[in-house]
C-alpha cells in the first residue's frame, strides 16, 4: 500500500457490521452463548444487507465488516460469495472497509489462507492459553480438546499475519492462570493478545478479589516484554493506557450499539450486537428485519448504555472505564445500563495497573505517542 494513502485508523468515524453466516459449530465450547442451530445465511440476505450497510454509511465512516458464527468456515464458500458483494459494490471504499472473520482456528486450509490474503480478510483466532486450559472449554462434541489444530494453524497464520488477533476467554476457574495463557500466547509469537472475560459467567466475590493481584501480574509481564524489545499489544493494559493519556475515552470508542455497531442474524434479523444477537433469547434485543417491508433506519430505536449505578455516578475513574458496554452489563445484570461487581472490579484493576505502567515506563514516555492517536498497536507493528 502507498504511504500516500490514507491509513485506515484516520477515520474517527466507525461502524461495525457482524454477519452471523451459520449458527453451526465444530466445537462444543463450554462457554459459547450462542445459540447452536441448523441455519445459514442465504446470499440473498447477505446482499440486502451489504447493500443497505454500504448504501446507507457517510464518507467520513470506516466501515468493518465481520464474519461471525458459530464457525463461519463452515461455510466457506459463501464467505467467498458475501466477499465479492462488498468489493464490488458501488459505494465500496477499499481503504474505509476492512473484513475480519473470528475463527475457532480449527478449518483452515492452504486455500482458506490464499483467500484472506488475496482478499485482505483479517482472521482472530480464539485460542484460550496453553493446551491443559485451551481444551477445558474449546473442545469438540466427543470431548476431544481443540489445542494441538489450534496451535498449529496459529503459527501458520503468523507467518502470513505477523499482527495476528487472538482472542483468549478466561472463566471463574482460569481466571488465576492468566499470566501464563499470557505468556504461552507471547511464546508462539502472538504479538496482539486481547483477553476476554467469560460474559456468561456466574463471576462471584471470590473472582473480585482475586483480579487486582492478576492484573497486576500482567502488567509486569507488558513492562518485560517492552525492556526485551519484544513489545506486545494486551488489551487490558494498553487500552486503559491510552484511555488515560487521552482524558477518557472518546465518544466514538464508546458502545454505541444499534448505530456504531449492527448484527444480523442469518435470517437477517438485526440486533445491536453481536453477543446479544448470540443470547438465548435474542428476540428480546432485535431491533429490525433487514427483510422487512418497512424501511429501516440506523437510528431506528436509541439504546441507552450509559451506567446507572449510584457508585458508577460519582466515580473518579468513569471517564477511563467502560461501564456503558452495553452486552456485558446485559449479561451480568439484565440490564443495558447497569454494571455488575465482577466488570467494575476487572476495570478498576485495569485502570490502575495501566497507571503503574504508565509510571514504570516514564523515561520511555515516546513509545506512548501512539496511544494519544489512538493507534497503540504501532508500537507492535514497527517491531514487525
């Protein structure tokens, strides 16, 4: 790509699009809130709502469109066929539009490779540490664990993604081995490490006592790997860093589900994210029918997320927390605004480990520029 073009973070603008193409799945994961059923989305559905997302975005907007599942591999002959709908749209803008896919990381082939690349599809595996922790969720059916295919298919994309995205869930039980999923993921070379906790969880008083003392161990592994010169990206850490440098997160960085971000059903019903499309009872959620008769409009029904909580209201760290993620705050408490122990715990550690961070690593204050850009996977990628 010629330095002259524009880089695709210069947007501030975004929309995220997830297109649900299967609700089927290979795996069997303990965790997965998504309801499993025999459906796929059709080309036509998939059309409409290429169409409509294109249509519909303003020029100033980055638009992401993302393959999601159950295991969308399954079906990869109609991620090819939606592929082609969005390069070849009249409103299509290559370097305002990305594609990613999520992926189990358990159906990839030479071909399934060339495509990405040729496509610029970016894949995020879900890879959940080392074998003994990966496989106690992310097994197949037959209670087979997924670990050695997943770790195999990591190194080959690496080679082909050196800023490959992987994507590790941590549960009550794995919460405590979180520095050594960290390190496992560092030693296969995975240099973008983003750390999800389980949404669906029964976290309890236990798990918000324990985080801080995690965290912070964490924390001393992102110092390490940046006095090695062996930086990595770690979600936890290096988005509270930038939240902090910048004053708070942006109104853009915000949830602003059901008009920044979209998920459609492989039925094409629309939800105004992809967890809560995933829900087991996501009629609840829907917010419209990319096959309906009636037109539909981005902002068709506003959806507050913004925290209600008494003690969220008068926090001194608000402006560095996400408290008005929408879906986690749904999963935890049944409600859109409400946050629950466990996430307001897990941000609170976060924030301050990121402040020691900040603090350990004064005298090399530079490598921060790009958090205050809001671009701090740079430091990553120069290394690359």
């Amino acid at each position: 790509m010629a330095d002259s073009l524009p880089p695709f973070f210069s947007y501030s603008k975004f929309l995220k699009c997830t297109l649900f193409l299967t609700d089927e799945c290979n795996l069997a994961c303990g965790y997965c809130y998504v309801h499993k059923k025999n459906s796929t989305m059709s080309i036509g559905t998939a059309q409409k709502i290429v169409d409509f997302v294109l249509s519909n975005s303003k020029k100033d907007e980055r638009i992401q469109f993302g393959f999601f599942g159950g295991e969308p591999l399954l079906e990869f002959d109609l991620i090819k066929g939606v592929t082609k709908l969005i390069r070849s749209h009249r409103s299509f803008r290559p370097y305002q539009t990305s594609i990613s896919i999520a992926t189990n990381g358990t159906i990839l082939s030479e071909e399934v490779f060339d495509f990405f690349v040729e496509n610029d599809i970016t894949p995020c595996f879900s890879c959940d540490g080392p074998p003994e922790i990966h496989d106690l969720n992310r097994h197949f059916p037959d209670g087979r664990g997924s670990s050695t295919l997943v770790e195999s298919n990591i190194k080959k994309a690496i080679s082909l993604f050196p800023i490959l995205p992987v994507n590790a869930v941590y549960s009550p039980s794995t919460l405590q081995f979180l520095p050594d999923v960290v390190e496992y993921l560092a030693s296969l070379g995975i240099k973008n490490i983003a750390l999800s906790h389980d949404i669906s969880a029964k976290w309890t008083q236990k798990e918000v006592e324990m985080v801080p003392k995690i965290y912070d161990l964490i924390g001393r592994q992102f110092v390490d790997f940046y006095l090695h010169n062996k930086p990595r990206y770690i979600n936890l850490i290096d988005a509270k860093i930038a939240a902090i440098l910048r004053g708070g997160y942006t109104p853009y960085e915000r949830c602003r589900m059901g008009r920044g971000e979209l998920a459609f059903s492989t039925s094409g019903k629309i939800y105004p994210c992809e967890r809560l499309a995933g829900s087991s009872n996501p009629t609840v959620h829907c917010i419209g029918d990319i096959n309906g008769k009636t037109p539909i409009q981005r902002k068709h029904r506003p959806i507050s997320s913004a925290a209600k909580n008494s003690e969220c209201l008068v926090c001194g760290l608000k402006k560095y927390c996400v408290n008005w993620c929408g879906c986690s705050n749904f999963f935890a408490t049944g409600c859109y605004n409400r946050v629950g122990p466990f996430e307001c715990a897990s941000e609170k550690a976060a924030i301050t480990v990121a402040s020691k961070v900040i603090h350990k690593m004064k005298d090399n204050s530079a490598i921060f520029s790009h958090h205050l850009d809001g671009t701090p996977l740079m430091n990553v990628i120069r290394e690359v």
